[in-house]
C-alpha cells in the first residue's frame, strides 16, 4: 500500500500546488488502514460521501 506522501504527490502532478497541499487530507483517508490493514479500508473513505466528511 502506497504512503499518504505518495497520494499527494499524485494530486500535486494531477491538480497542481505542492504535496504539503494535500498530505493532510491523505492522511485522513489512510487513517483507516490502522483498522483494516488490507484494501477493505478503501471502503470507508474514498468514495462520495468521504469527500463530503472531507470538505
């Protein structure tokens, strides 16, 4: 499983800005893995509604 540091350099190269911009918010969606250490912790997050408990 890729490292937040690692998502955030994806959203720099996708929507611009530098990967502190976005760290926090990757972080918030891995916090998950510590109960799920597997890819089931995707289910808790990124989709619709984790994006809204995001904002």
């Amino acid at each position: 499983m890729a490292h937040p540091l690692r998502h955030a350099e994806s959203s720099v190269r996708k929507f611009g800005g530098e990967p502190e911009d976005y760290l926090a918010i990757h972080r918030w969606f891995d916090e998950s893995k510590a109960y799920f250490p597997d890819f089931r912790h995707r289910a808790l997050y990124p989709h619709t509604a984790g994006i809204f408990f995001a904002e």
